[in-house]
C-alpha cells in the first residue's frame, strides 16, 4: 500500500472541517477511527464545535495548513480564522487514513491600538445594558476631566457581534470608542443580544425574532443608560450605527425624540435580500470566473431572494427555503423597514459616511440614495471616503472578503470627521 501524502491527508482535513461547518456530524463522525469514534460520539462532537463557534463566530478564513510526523501518526493543523478570533483544528491520522485525535486551540488577537488612540485621556467602566436575564455587559469610554461631554452610543451590523464588533483581528467598535474618547467623547458600546445570550435564544424565539428584538429595543436601553450617565451632556447625545445599525438608526431615532443626532456608517437603502445576492455575485466573479457550483448556489438564492418578494409567499414558510435560514418574522419585518421614508421624518443632525470600496453597501446605489433623499438638508453632512471599505479600513483595489482578516484600523479621517460633527 502506497503512503498517503500530507497534500491527501490536507484533503481528508478540509472535508473533515467543510463537513463541520454544514452541521454535517454524522458524516465527519465517519472519519473517525474505532477509538475515537467511542470516545468522541456525533453528539459531543457537536457540542465541542457549537462551544467553539459559539465563542469565534463566523468563519472568515481558512489558513494553509502545518504538518509533523510523530511515531506512526501523521499530524495536520489547520488554522481557521473566525469572526473573533483565530482557531487552530489539529487533526491526528493514523496509517489508515482515520482521524485518531483531534483538538482545537483558540489563539485570541492581540488589540493594538491606532496611533490616534491616547489611553491616558480616558478610562473604561463596566456597565450593563437593560436588566435582569437579558441584560447586556457594555463598556463606557469616558474622558478624563469634569467637563460636559457629549455621549455616543454604538449599534452593530448584523450577525451576533460583541461589543468591539471584531471581524478577523479588527475591532471597529473598540477603534471608534477609544479614537472618540481621546477626543472629549463619551462612548458606549455592548455585546449584542445575539451574542451574549445565543443559548438562551428558544427555538420559538429565533422564529418570531425581527430586528426590533435583535437590535433596536437594546439601542434604546443603551441609550437610556448613557443619558443617566454623570458629566454627560444630555442634549448631546448621538446613535451611531454601522450597517444594519445604521440602516435602522433613523427608525431608532424616531423612537427617541431627545437625540441630538444620528451617524450612519455604511447605512443600506436596498432590500437585504438583494443586498446579499448582489455581495454572493460579487464574491464569486472576484477572480474573474465563476464555478458551476457557485453558478448553482446563486441560481438557488436567486430563487429564495424572489420567494420573499412573492407577495403570496406564506407566513409558514421554512427558513431553509429563505435566504441564510433566516425565519420568514425577520424578513417580514425588514421589509417594512424604509430607511428613506424614515430619515425624512427626522428633524436633527445626521452625518452619513461612506467607504469607496465598500462592496457590502454600495456607493452608487445606497449612498447616492441618502445624499438624493437628504440633500436639501442644512443638518445633513455626507463624506465619501475612497480608500476605505466596509470596515472603514483603507486598503487598495477591489475589496474581498479576505481583505477583513488582516489586522487595520478606522481611518483616522473618519474620527476626525466625526468628532466634527459632533461638536459643532
């Protein structure tokens, strides 16, 4: 019997792991030999990978792998780079091909702050967001001194993001807190609901989730809470909301009549759905040519993109027959959702900002569409950043998804540009 080679074993790695991210344990289960497959079953297999994307999120990346030999076992480590943090899967294979042992080690990212950051003018507190069960842990950036200051509460994207909203080793949240409160700017910003309490979430809950539970009603809190914070200014207290924050910050605004004003970073005026259909087309045609299966996936989604703009499509229908498996509640709602209709209602000050290479939201489409909503506005500010994509993170050429996993930073402009707007 010829030996199998590291680049076969690298193989049987990635299905193993390809196996594991579609919820597919039995099948990954297979791969297992007698020993492992007594002291390891399906269901503690998916335990031990739902506690560790419970922790990282999403998978962004997958690194090259690393190999060793030990005695008669050959050993493949594979690092996966998730939402929050680095995973390295170890995978130990016997003669046969079998997986003998495995292991995952998370390697957490090291924040370094941006040079715009000056830590000795302010300090962090613990807080919590709302009360009881569901309540949120938070922390406020408060500047050094006995001034007034104005107050900034931070609201996330989708997904179940934590309070720095890290992506790869990239913490925008963190960035503009700490950028903001070296300038005189109290901050505020919280793990999200999804994110801290996921397995409390009932499976009736998920179903009849919507973004008002998901987000808007902690935004609220979170701003209650800062506005009963000392040394704030209360008549200056702002929402500011990356992504799908920013696309429901006017709905939030409408809800609080005292803010001072809103920022919108990266705000959609475009349906969701068609937004993630136009990002999968963009994904897939990075390189110029797309595959057969990836021709496929996007005839399906296609196809469940339309479903949701059937105006007979029933209240019962599956999430899997949706876009990302989201519960038909969700998209109901977001379809009721009118960024434009909503933002015109308002009567304070808002800043919209934009990055150029941003393929998430789109500069033609969704921020021409606020500037043609609102450009008759005296309180109305809009800046276009160039360089700058999704994260607000200056980069070159055409932005991927890849691009998110190297270590960047909010362009200092854009702090700049904010604080501006805060205290003029």
């Amino acid at each position: 019997m010829n030996p199998v080679s590291i680049d076969d074993l690298d193989t049987l790695s990635q299905i193993f792991i390809g196996k594991l991210l579609k919820a597919d344990f039995s099948g990954a289960f297979t791969q297992f030999d007698e020993l492992m497959k007594k002291s390891m079953g399906e269901t503690k297999l998916k335990e031990l990978w739902d506690n560790v994307t419970y922790e990282s999120g999403t998978l962004l990346q997958i690194i090259p792998t690393r190999s060793s030999e030990k005695d008669n076992y050959k050993i493949i480590v594979i690092q996966c780079r998730f939402q929050r943090f680095d995973v390295d899967v170890q995978l130990v294979f016997n003669e046969q091909s079998q997986i003998s042992g495995l292991n995952f080690t998370p390697t957490k990212n090291v924040y370094k702050p941006p040079l715009y950051v000056n830590e000795s003018l302010f300090y962090d507190v613990d807080v919590e967001v709302g009360e009881g069960k569901w309540a949120l842990p938070g922390t406020l950036s408060i500047p050094t001194g006995s001034d007034q200051f104005p107050g900034v509460v931070l609201v996330h994207g989708s997904g179940p993001n934590d309070r720095d909203e890290s992506i790869g080793p990239n913490k925008i949240f963190r960035d503009l807190a700490w950028g903001l409160a070296s300038q005189g700017i109290c901050v505020l910003r919280y793990d999200k609901m999804t994110f801290k309490h996921a397995k409390q979430l009932t499976p009736e809950m998920i179903e009849n989730m919507t973004v008002k539970e998901e987000v808007i009603d902690d935004a609220l809190l979170a701003l209650k809470l800062i506005r009963n914070t000392d040394d704030i200014d209360t008549k200056r207290i702002f929402l500011l909301g990356h992504s799908l924050g920013a696309t429901v910050a006017p709905r939030i605004a409408l809800q609080d009549p005292d803010l001072a004003g809103i920022i919108i970073m990266a705000g959609l005026i475009r349906s969701l759905e068609d937004t993630i259909l136009d990002q999968f087309t963009y994904i897939y045609n990075l390189n110029g040519k797309i595959t057969a299966q990836q021709k496929a996936e996007l005839k399906t989604l296609k196809e469940k993109v339309d479903r949701l703009k059937d105006p007979d499509y029933k209240d019962k229908i599956t999430p899997q027959d949706l876009p990302l498996g989201v519960p038909i509640a969700y998209w109901r709602d977001l379809q009721n959702n009118k960024p434009l209709d909503a933002v015109k209602k308002l009567n304070l000050s808002i800043l919209i900002l934009q990055g150029g290479r941003d393929y998430q939201v789109l500069e033609s489409i969704d921020f021409e569409g606020w500037k043609n909503a609102l450009n008759d506005r005296t309180n109305v500010n809009f800046k276009l950043f160039p360089k700058l994509n999704h994260l607000f993170i200056s980069g070159k050429g055409k932005s991927t998804p890849e691009e998110y996993t190297i270590e960047g930073h909010v362009d200092e402009e854009v702090i700049t540009t904010i604080v501006r707007f805060l205290n003029d």
